[in-house]
C-alpha cells in the first residue's frame, strides 16, 4: 500500500454518493454456491499462501522495489506460479508481462486471463489485482525508517499477492469458469503511485480488447487480521455493493468477518485507479500497523489463519459478481455524477461531485444543480433516480431537467 499523501479526491464528510447508475445486476438472496465452487474455496488456505508470503518477503528479493532487480525476481516468481494454472498469458506478445517505462526504470505488471463460460458475457470484463511490489531498501520519501535495510513487506504486499494466488489456484480447479471472464493482474509500481494499475487503463492489453471492465477487486495488506475485523472500500461505487458483500460474507460458511465499510476514498492504493475510471471497485484490507513501511514488516507476524478468510470472502465475492445472471454491477462513468440526499427537499438530488468530460459535464450539468426530472417524468427520490438512468440504453441520449437559481433548465446528456 502506498503511503498516505494529501487526499486528491475525497468524499465530502462522507456524504457523496459515488454511483448514481445501477445496473440490473441480481443481489443474490439464497447461497449461490455450486459444490465446485465450494471445493474450490476449501482449497484456499493459509498455510499455502504462507509459502509465497515467506519467499516473496526474503531478503533476497531486496524488498521487491518496481524497477530494481528485487522487483523483476519477484515479478518472475509470480510469473512462474500462475503459469502452470493453465490461464491465458494476457500481456505482452503472448506473455504474462505487461511491461512499461517509467522514470524509476521498465516496469511489469503480470496479467492472466481466465476466459468465461457464457458468449453472451464475454465482453464484461472482471479484474482482480494486487500489488506484488514494495520500497526496497527505504528511504524517506516511502519509508518511516530505519532507512537502508531490506523493507520486505510481508504484508504489504506479499500477503495480498499470496491471496491472489489462492484465488487463481481455485478457480483453476473449477470444472466450468464463471460467465464472465476474470483478469488476474498483479500490479508493479502501486509503491511509486499506482503506476501499474494507472498504465493498464491508458493502455489496455490487445487480449482484453473490446471487452469492458464492469468490477475490479484490489488486495492490499490482507495479512494482519486482528479481531475478524476486515475494512472494505468502494462499496459506493455500485448500488448494492454493500448489501452483496453482506450477504456473501454471511453465505459463505464458517465464522463470518466483521466487515468495517468505509467511504473514504483516497489515492493510497491501485482500488483508486479503477474508482478514478468510473469502475465499480471493493478492495479488502485489514489496517496498518506499526510495521507498516518499517523493515520489520516480516513473514512471521502475517496472521495466516486470518488471510485465509479474507481470500476466501474475495473468492466468493468475485464469483457472486463474475457468475451473476443479468448485467453486471454498471458503470459509475457512465454518467460522471455524484449526489447527495438533501432532507430539506428529498426528491431532488443535489449534485456534489462531476467527473470531468463525463456526459454530465458535457451536457452543461453544474455542481449545486438539483435533478428533478427525466426525460419529462419527475423523480421521487435518489433510488428512482439511479434506476432510472440506468435502464437507459448504452449509447443513448437522456434528457435531465435541473432546477438552478429558481430555473427550470432542460439539459440532453449523451452517453
């Protein structure tokens, strides 16, 4: 995980509602978990995901710094252990590499493919990642010290990076993948501000192209779980999301996590690249911690048998949303707004945030507008709102009446 800077974009106190689109994406009610599906969660274990946390944390990748030669073993490590799962190499040339430059040197992220079972859902892409990277040697930008030692990061982010790896071991066992197609992308450069994930979305790979990316889940420092607590970011950015992370956690057998929701929103890991392209994200976490950025991030303080139940919650979700019938979880981009609920005037919602050269934007919408009506039909609150705009067809046109300075101003957004 990056170190915390000045917050580039945060929710206001708490009160922005990221999404304002929702696809017609089914919250499950009833465990939807085929038998494969659970054998292949059993299979997800600590002790397991202990060995890659122990090699990826030894002395001997230097801390794994992007750009070193630290970080280029550790990238071939991971290359050589998803390798065997029989996923499609998704990177470069037919390679798991994705490789860019970067002023600290060329850098890799590892991306594979697994195809999904359903033509019809081919298109929509899910990613989950993690950072494999960490600060090498330390010093006082990404470091609070000692600096010069071997920051070997365990849990930051080797024990995301090993979670991933489970994840990638259990859905190679499935006899039949999900309906959608699932990209599993180890990111390099998280460290130097989220160079990897910020790359992949500039300049997306040929294999995934045409496909687009309906959800993203980011593991970062999964390895310190202490109280069954495990924070969860990004459950605004879809309608329901905190209601299907609920539900999953509460289906998925054995002692369910105290999940911590939390709204912030902050340039501090590769969650926020995807929530910057408007793309429906989670990202599990369980806390800092007094090692955190300190050579004393080591293998043995990783709480094993607490990763086991973090990876296994991001498995089961993944398959909740990869395995979902209807649409996927829509786009937050699509439109480009935030809103916030206004109990002086509850049905109309007041526009707080705008992405820029979203529809909205071009459309003329202006921050402190209040939605009243689309395509001449009144809203009855932010739920109507959400969904009506979602049943909107991709590629068309919606006509939004704002009222502005004691103005009814009609507006046309084009998707």
């Amino acid at each position: 995980m990056e170190m915390p800077r000045n917050v580039i974009a945060r929710l206001a106190s708490g009160l922005l509602l990221l999404v304002v689109t929702a696809g017609l994406f089914v919250i499950p009610r009833e465990a939807a978990f085929s038998a494969e599906a659970l054998r292949g969660r059993a299979g997800i274990l600590g002790r397991d995901a202990g060995g890659h946390v122990q090699a990826l944390a030894d002395d001997a990748f230097e801390g794994r710094e992007a750009g070193r030669r630290g970080g280029r073993a550790a990238g071939r490590y991971v290359e050589q252990v998803i390798a065997p799962l029989g996923f499609v190499a998704a990177g470069d040339n037919g390679s798991f590499f994705q490789s860019f430059a970067s002023r600290h040197g060329s850098l890799r992220n590892i991306l594979a493919l697994l195809p999904g079972a359903d033509p019809a859902c081919q298109d929509e892409l899910v990613v989950v990642g993690a950072h494999y990277d960490h600060v090498g040697y330390g010093n006082q930008r990404n470091s609070y010290g000692p600096f010069g030692f071997v920051h070997n990061g365990a849990d930051d982010n080797a024990s995301g990076v090993a979670g991933l790896i489970e994840i990638a071991e259990a859905l190679a066992s499935l006899p039949q993948p999900p309906r959608r197609p699932i990209l599993l992308a180890f990111w390099d450069g998280e460290e130097q501000g989220l160079l990897g994930s910020k790359h992949f979305l500039r300049s997306r790979p040929a294999s995934i192209e045409g496909k687009t990316i309906v959800f993203s889940i980011n593991l970062d420092m999964i390895g310190r779980l202490r109280q069954q607590t495990v924070s969860v970011y990004g459950t605004r950015s879809a309608v329901g999301l905190e209601e299907l992370v609920t539900r999953t956690n509460c289906l998925s057998g054995g002692t369910a996590l105290q999940l911590a929701f939390d709204w912030k929103v902050e340039p501090d890991s590769d969650h926020y690249s995807f929530l910057q392209a408007g793309i429906p994200t989670l990202m599990f976490h369980t806390g800092l911690h007094n090692d955190y950025h300190r050579p004393s991030d080591d293998a043995h303080l990783v709480n094993l048998d607490g990763l086991e139940p973090v990876a296994r919650l991001t498995f089961d979700t993944l398959l909740q949303v990869a395995d979902a019938t209807g649409s996927a979880p829509d786009s937050p981009g699509r439109w480009g707004i935030g809103i916030r609920a206004d109990s002086a005037n509850p049905t109309a919602a007041l526009v707080v945030a705008m992405r820029a050269g979203s529809p909205a934007e071009r459309g003329g919408l202006r921050l402190k507008d209040r939605i009243v009506e689309i395509d001449g039909t009144p809203i009855t609150g932010q739920q109507d709102m959400m969904q009506r705009l979602a049943a909107i067809g991709k590629s068309s046109a919606v006509d939004v009446t704002v009222s502005r300075k004691g103005q009814y101003v009609r507006l046309t957004w084009n998707d």
